[in-house]
C-alpha cells in the first residue's frame, strides 16, 4: 500500500532495529526499503529529500 500524505519516507523500526542497530527506510515512490544502520539514517533522510526542496529553497 502507498502513503499519499506526501511522506517521501517511511523509517520503520523493528525487531532487527532493536537486534542490530539498523532501520529499514522505504521510499514512498518506489516502494522500495533501504537497510542502514540508525546512526546513518539522519544522512540518509537529508540525501533523500534534497531534491524535493519546496518552493525552491535551498
């Protein structure tokens, strides 16, 4: 099912989270999940979203 709220993420945190320090991002586009470790995820959003700056802002 996709998220049409205008979410372009969606971190999930888990029993592995809590296993091994990973997060599971999915990108609402494409469905497709990123695996990373927690500490990354900060970055990874950041990355993610650059190209979606709203009303050109940088």
């Amino acid at each position: 099912m996709r998220d049409f709220i205008g979410v372009p993420l969606c971190p999930a945190v888990d029993h592995q989270t809590l296993a091994n320090d990973t997060v599971t991002a999915r990108c609402r586009a494409t469905g497709e999940p990123s695996h990373l470790p927690m500490m990354e995820l900060h970055t990874f959003i950041i990355q993610s979203i650059t190209p979606f700056r709203f009303f050109g802002r940088t």
